[in-house]
C-alpha cells in the first residue's frame, strides 16, 4: 500500500460520521451538581434526588429534530428501567418546552434551563453546544458516557450496562 492510500485508511478508519452511535467510553469524570425548574413549574430538579442510581440525562431543544426522534427512545427507556433515573433538560425557553411536551408526552421529569444554556451544555461536558446531548451518570454521580446527536436503543443500553459496572 502506499503512502496516500495508507493515509487514507487511517483517517477513514478514524472517522465517524455525526451521530454515529459508537459504542459508549467510560469517562468516570465527576458530574457538576445543579439544581433546575421543572417545565411544568411545579418544583425544582436536583442531583441529589438520584444519588445511589444511573442517571440519564438528556438535553433537547423544542426546535431539534433529532431531539424530538430521541424523545420515544428515553420515553421507553423510562418507563422500562425503574431502577434507573432519567431526566430531560430542554435547552430552551420554558414556553416553547412547554409546547414540545404537550405534543409529546413525557415518561420522566422534565427540567430546563433558564439562564446560559452553552455554559450549562459545557459543564457536562458538550464544548460544542450541539443538540441533542445526552449524559451517563454512575450511581457515585460520576459521568460514565456521554453522546452527541440522536441516540439509538443500542447504544443507550451499552452505556446503561457500562455505568451500572
């Protein structure tokens, strides 16, 4: 093989597409505790609430395709792993989540985020702010995975397997 062509091969070996769902790394970075409204306005979401479980959290946007396809998959998710929390943060105004979840339902809390949705998206680790944005706590609060871009069902439960480790 030649040069180019070797070279080639590494960077598209290398590469993957946006998205790609490639099987999830544990990071076992600690997690910056928060505290968040609830869309509906009934009370606030906090960190603590989960400890001595998985956390996933999942951050959309009301005007995000991809997010609104990720929404049935942690619906599901949701209601099928009891033992393990799932929260929603839409990175977004609070009207406009409002309106997404009145069209879509949701199984599991639903926070948002009212002040600086980059430098909320760059604590957990998304540098890019890139919607949707979905993170993987341990049951030590701990972030175990983490993803950019629409999840599928094969990658959320490798990651559920890896945090649970």
């Amino acid at each position: 093989m030649n040069r180019g062509a070797f070279t080639l091969a590494v960077i598209l070996a290398a590469w993957q597409p946006a998205g790609f769902a490639a099987e999830p790394q544990r990071t076992e970075q600690p997690f910056a505790s928060f505290e968040l409204p609830l869309v509906d306005g009934s009370r606030f979401a906090n960190l603590e609430e989960f400890r001595g479980k998985p956390l996933v959290i999942h951050y959309w946007r009301s005007d995000c395709p991809a997010c609104l396809a990720d929404a049935g998959v942690f619906n599901t998710q949701a209601i099928e792993h009891k033992n393990i929390g799932f929260l929603g943060i839409a990175v977004d105004d609070r009207t406009s989540a409002l309106r997404f979840l009145k069209r879509n339902p949701s199984s599991h809390l639903q926070a948002y985020a009212p002040l600086s949705q980059a430098q909320l998206l760059h604590r957990a680790g998304n540098h890019s702010s890139g919607l949707p944005y979905t993170v993987l706590l341990d049951s030590q609060q701990k972030m175990c995975a983490k993803h950019l871009g629409k999840v599928d069902l094969d990658w959320l439960e490798a990651a559920l397997v890896k945090c649970q480790k």
